[in-house]
C-alpha cells in the first residue's frame, strides 16, 4: 500500500488549513501584479504548503480545451503551450467528470497521457480537483510529488477549498468567461417565437419578471472559523424560519403533492450532512458565504450525473436552500431581491426550485419559462397544483427578454411568444376566458354525483402521500383515497423513519378520511428513489431494478416495520393495503404472509385490529398480465399502474427527451391489457382501479370507463374535467366502438375517439 501524504504534522487540523488560505490570500492580493503573476505565485505558494514538487493550473479554452496556465515544478516551456481535450488525459477525465483523481501511480491509470514538453515523468503521485463555478468545470487544479504517494483525505479538502479561491481569480480576471455561450441579444422592439417543452399545461399572457439575481461572493478567507459558524448558524435559523413562514403564507393544503414536495424541501433544509459540510468548510479558513458556495458547486458536480429523477430533484433542492443561504448571510430577505412587482407577471429563470416558485404571489404569477427543467421536477408538479403553465429547455431566455415584455406561454405546446402581434394576443385572450369560464363550471357542478349515463357510479380518489386535506375529501364526488404514497417519509430523511413517525403519519390520514377509505401503498423506494440509509448498487436500468417489494422481501424487517405502524395508525378501523412492483404470484404471497405475520404479532401484543383488512396488489409489470388468473383468488382489490406499466409494456424510457411522443397509449395494445385484467377481475368480484397520470385526462379515463375500470385515483384538480366527462358517457357505446373501429394495428386512436366523443356529447375538454 502506497504511503499517506500527511499534513504538516507541525499544525493542528484546525490550524493547517487556516495558514494555507492565508498564504493563498497573501499570494493572491499583492499589489501591483497582473493575474498570470498572481497565478504564478499561487502555484508556487499551494505547492511549498503542501509539501508538494508541483502544483499546475489548467483552465478551459473555447472548443472543450484545457490549457496549462500556471505552474510550480513543470517546465517552464510547457505552460501555455500544454493543451489537452476535456476527456484527454488525467486532466481531462477530471474536467469531463467534475470528480477527484488520487492516484500514486498516475502512470497506471487508463486515462494516463505522457506530455513530453512538461517533465512531468519523475513525478508519481497525482492529486487533482475541478475548478467549479456556476456549476461548471472551468479548469483543473493540479498537485503532484516523486514519491509514490497517496494525498490524506484532509489535504484533499484543503486543496478543494484553494480551488474555489483560484476558480474566483480565473473568473474575477476574466481569463476564463464562464457565460461564453450567452444568447444573442435582440432588438427590444422584434416579436420572437420560442419552442421549447411544456412543463405544466395552460395558456397565460403577462409581462415578465426576471427571477432574482444570484448573490455575488465578495470576501471568500476568513480569520476567524468560530465567529464564521456563528454567523453560518443564525442564518440557517432564519432560512428555515423563512420557510416554515413560505409554506405557511402560501396556504398549500396538506394531502396534496404540493404539500408533499415542501415539506420533503423543509426536511432538507435541516439536513445534517448538507450543514456538517458547510460547516467543515469553514475550519478549512473559508468566509460562511465561501464555504456555502464550495459545497453547493462540489455537491452540484457530484450528483448531477446521476440520472435518479429523485437525486436531481435534490440538487435543485440544494440549489434553491444555498441561494436562499446566501441570502440571509447577506441579510437579505430573498423575497426583497424582486423588487416592485406587477399585479401579473411571467416569470422567466434559469431554473427554479419549489420553494422560490412559492416565493411569488400565487395570484400574480400567471407562467414560469425555464432554460432548464423537466416534466417531474418539484417546481412542474407545483405549477400544474397551483395550475401555473410552465415552458422550459428554452436556451438563453433569460438574457434575450427584457424585463416589462408582453409574453405569451402555451405550456400544452411549449411555445413561448414575446412581443406577440395583435392578432395573437386577442386570440390567446379569448381562449384564456374560457378557461376561466370552465373552471368556475367545475366548481358549481361538485355536488353532482360521478355517475355515468347507464347510471353506474364511478368511484373517483384522490392520489395522495405524507399529509391529507380533509377539505378536498369532504367533496360529495370523492369516495377516498385511492393511493396513498408511503415512501414520502422514507424520501424526506437521511435516516430510516421511526414506527412512531409511521404511525403517526399514518394515523392522522385515518382521521382527516372521516372513514373514507384509504389505500395504503406500501413503500415504492429504490430505483429512481434512492434512500442514504439503503445501500444499492448501481443498476444501468434502476426503473427495472432493485425497489419496492424486492427491496421489502429482501429487507422484511423494513416491511414489517411499516405494516406494524400501519395496524397501530388503523386502531379497529378498515386497513386497505396495496403492493407495488409485483412480478410474480409469488411476490404478493411472500408480502401478504409478511403482513399477516405482523397481524397476529399485533393481536398477541394486544393491539386493536383492523376491523376488515383489504389486500390488494399495483399490475405495473407486464409479467403479471399472464398470471391474472392465478393471482385474482387472491386479492381483494388490484390497481393499475400505468405509469410503469406503459413504460414497460412500449419499453420506452419516459426521460428520455428523444422518445418523448413517439408513442401514444392510446392504441389497441392499452385497451386490450385494461380489458384483460377487468374480464379477469369479474368473476372474483374483485375491484380495479386506476392510479396513474391516464386517469386524469378525460379522453384517456373514457377509454378506462369503457373498458370495465370502475375506480380512478387522481389529484384534486382533475376531478372536475374527469366527472364533466364520465357524467355524459355510455360506457356500452364506447365499448363497441373500441371493437368496431380501434384494433386494427393504428399507431394512435386518439382521433378516432375524440371524433366519437364529440358525435356522442361527451365531454372532453
């Protein structure tokens, strides 16, 4: 094993760091030199501190290039002249990935390129980290000595903080132009039209706001690491003051995913690990201010290459919480940064996280445009509750609109207009009443029964998880809950939830359902939903990998921890219980002798049982669509998925953006597989029901009604359109139009049955 680098055993940890960044600063801020000189000499400083031979900096260069701009030890004829590709080479691989490389034989390493020029070949120990700024790599700082050596994780911390202070002079001096891809400007007066993808559906016009502008990091070294901590901690009282106030003020109500997302975002605003690296970063000599920025970049570098929809769904969590951050060190209440703001406005950022979407006046803010984003972010899912149209992937917007703007956002299409013509804008006002006009039609009709023209009765549930609204269930059309997502406290923390936070979670969803039934999913975590405290491999297909049940029937004791929760919570009341990302017969019988298991521990220890226990199981895999008849004996209930089970039947990945529309799940194909699993339900007499995003459009739930489906699970905002629809519907005369007319191998029958909704009166839009 190769021998640790130490720190200079003659500092304490606490003070090493601290006198290297004072030498950096000193190197940094003598007077009178140009910024080739100053990097010069930070090179010399960083290496003579460490102990090392050479200490290099590489920054990037127009066309992904990294040239040798400075360094300690090197030939003085390869500074310059040295270039390698993002990709090329030990420094390459550093810029292309945004991680670390320790290595003490560099020589060793698959991405090991000899440069003759430098000399570089008596040296053989190589430590290197990215220069981070505004989430990206723009260049590499290098550390290297003869020995063959590894760097103590303690001086690989130390460099990591210098890093951030040379990146601050490459960019202060602009020898590295961070936004060289900025947009072109426009002249103010030219209309423009923009395609881009719809986020959230709906049509506004406004003119537009700019999001607030990131804080600027003017003092990066500190002296004082104590009186920093101080100042870090009564900020981050005042952050999560400021939060519980947002969440609060915003009047978001419990049971919706709204109400879920921001107090998953409230969690992780307290989140130890996030706080302990900060704080680490302030032992390191960095001001509170440099040291948030440090791990925000580090953090963003880390896991932005993840593809998990829930670890980026963090990193823009962290975003927003760091920005907000930096806020309250300044002083600064982040909602002062917007200024004076009209009575309706679009707003137009880079991205957003859900927390400064709620920033804005609900009643003011009538669209977002994004440069970035994606369909299942936490700030979509907000906007399409608080129905807000949201367009995004539109590069460089934000630098193209000028604040005062008239624009229009189509989020159905993704069109965004600035500047728009007359003719466009009476047009979009038009349809914009009638809108409004529908909406309110909704709301005067709730107390219709959801009964369809043959006079069956659909039963409509609400899809919800950690909190309920008791208000959206006192509704006379809502029969229950129809999917409750019990992973939402496993996704919230860093640690395992405790049976006591279980139940009472669980609990206080019994009581706001005034005995309305509740369908409790067991947990669906794993895959995409990465838990810290569930170690998993990674998978290259996590969506078909290790989750839900596999991760409960390999880990039982997670499982009956959450099943003895849910029988405390239920209390001698009706237990619905369902399980997902079941494969096999085999599955659901191995988790139903779980659950059962637990109910004869509970009755043993006294507890009140459920006064009826429903078990029930989700079809989102295809393999159970062949066992049907083995499994209907056994539930009492099944739910369809279609979410997965689309994805998995078309076997088309829904985040890649290059299959986004290829494939419509209106064909024969999803009506055949509803069919089968209705026609195989009938003679048990057991119940199916729909939780996927199908049930909430009103041309896909017809087809769901018509092919035997008698229960949809849905958010509150879908309900209206949903019953306006089914409330005019024959099932019979869809059913025979579907044999007539939809199996004859089309790519699509949309058109088709939006043609027979309109020749039938039904309701569909």
């Amino acid at each position: 094993m190769a021998n640790i680098i130490p720190i200079d055993p003659a500092l304490s940890a606490l003070q090493a760091p601290i006198v290297l960044l004072r030498a950096v600063r000193d190197a940094m801020t003598a007077p009178g030199l140009d910024a080739q000189t100053r990097l010069d000499n930070l090179a010399r400083t960083i290496a003579t501190q460490l102990s090392a031979e050479v200490c290099s900096v590489y920054l990037t260069r127009p066309g992904d290039v990294l040239e040798l701009y400075a360094s300690h030890g090197l030939k003085a004829g390869s500074v310059h002249s040295t270039r390698l590709r993002v990709g090329e080479g030990l420094v390459g691989e550093i810029a292309a990935t945004a991680h670390d490389l320790n290595l003490s034989d560099p020589e060793k390493h698959p991405k090991f390129v000899y440069r003759k020029e430098t000399g570089e070949e008596e040296f053989h120990s190589f430590l290197g980290v990215p220069l981070l700024s505004s989430h990206k790599v723009i260049g590499v700082l290098v550390v290297q000595s003869k020995a063959a050596r590894t760097y103590s994780p303690e001086l690989v911390e130390m460099l990591h903080a210098v890093a951030l202070v040379v990146s601050e002079l490459a960019i202060g001096n602009k020898l590295v132009d961070v936004f060289d891809i900025a947009a072109q400007q426009h002249p103010s007066l030219q209309s423009l039209q923009f395609s881009g993808k719809g986020l959230a559906s709906g049509t506004a016009m406004a003119p537009v706001v700019l999001h607030r502008p990131r804080i600027e990091i003017k003092e990066l070294l500190a002296d004082d690491p104590a009186e920093e901590e101080k100042r870090l901690i009564h900020a981050l009282v005042a952050l999560q003051q400021s939060v519980d106030a947002m969440i609060s003020a915003a009047g978001i109500q419990e049971g919706t995913e709204q109400h879920d997302i921001l107090e998953t975002y409230r969690l992780f605003s307290q989140d130890r690990g996030w706080i302990e690296r900060i704080t680490h970063a302030i032992h390191t000599g960095l001001t509170a201010e440099a040291s948030v920025r440090k791990v925000q970049e580090e953090m963003h570098a880390r896991l932005s290459q993840i593809t998990s929809s829930y670890i980026q769904e963090r990193v823009h969590d962290l975003e927003d919480l760091s920005e907000r951050l930096l806020y309250h060190l300044a002083g600064i209440e982040p909602t002062a940064a917007h200024g004076e703001l009209p009575d309706a406005f679009v707003l137009v950022a880079k991205n957003l996280g859900p927390a400064e979407l709620l920033e804005y006046d609900a009643a003011r803010i009538k669209a977002v445009v994004l440069e970035e984003g994606s369909a299942s972010s936490h700030v979509a899912i907000i906007a399409r509750m608080m129905d807000v149209p949201i367009v995004g992937h539109i590069a460089g917007i934000s630098s193209i609109v000028q604040v005062g703007d008239l624009a229009i956002v189509q989020g159905d299409d993704g069109v965004v207009y600035v500047r728009p013509p007359e003719d466009v804008i009476e047009a979009v006002a038009d349809a914009i009443k009638l809108k409004d006009d529908r909406r309110a039609d909704f709301y005067d009709k709730r107390a219709l029964e959801p009964v369809m023209m043959n006079g069956e009765r659909v039963s409509l549930n609400l899809n919800v998880g950690l909190f309920i609204d008791g208000t959206h269930l006192e509704a006379p059309d809502v029969h229950g809950i129809g999917l409750f997502r019990t992973e939402l406290p496993y996704l919230a923390s860093s640690e395992f939830p405790s049976v006591e936070d279980q139940t009472r979670i669980y609990r206080d969803a019994f009581d706001k359902a005034h005995g309305k039934r509740v369908i409790f999913r067991s947990f669906d975590i794993g895959g995409d939903k990465q838990v810290p405290y569930i170690h998993t491999d990674d998978e290259e297909n996590p969506a078909m990998g290790w989750r839900a049940t596999r991760i409960g029937l390999d880990r039982p004791q997670i499982l009956l921890q959450q099943f003895r929760a849910l029988i405390r919570a239920c209390n001698g009341r009706d237990l619905w219980v369902m399980f997902p990302f079941i494969a096999e017969v085999a599955e659901f019988d191995a988790a139903k002798a779980l659950l059962l298991k637990e109910l004869e521990k509970s009755d043993d220890d006294g507890l009140k049982l459920p006064a009826t226990l429903k078990i029930g199981s989700m079809i989102e895999i295809p393999s159970l669509l062949f066992q049907l008849e083995e499994l209907m004996p056994r539930v009492d209930f099944v739910s369809i998925g279609s979410n997965d089970l689309m994805q998995f039947l078309f076997a088309f990945d829904r985040s890649s953006t290059k299959l986004s529309g290829r494939y419509d799940v209106l064909t024969g194909a999803m009506v055949r597989v509803v069919r089968r699993i209705t026609e195989a339900a009938g003679p048990h007499g057991v119940e199916v029901g729909f939780c996927g995003d199908l049930a909430t459009r009103p041309l896909e739930a017809m087809v769901l009604l018509a092919c035997g489906v008698r229960s949809l699970s849905m958010p509150p905002s879908a309900i209206g359109p949903v019953k306006a629809m089914l409330r005019t519907l024959e099932p019979s005369e869809l059913a025979k139009f579907l044999d007539e007319r939809c199996f004859d191998g089309a790519h699509s029958i949309r058109e088709r049955l939006e043609n027979f909704a309109r020749d039938h009166g039904v309701v569909i839009h």
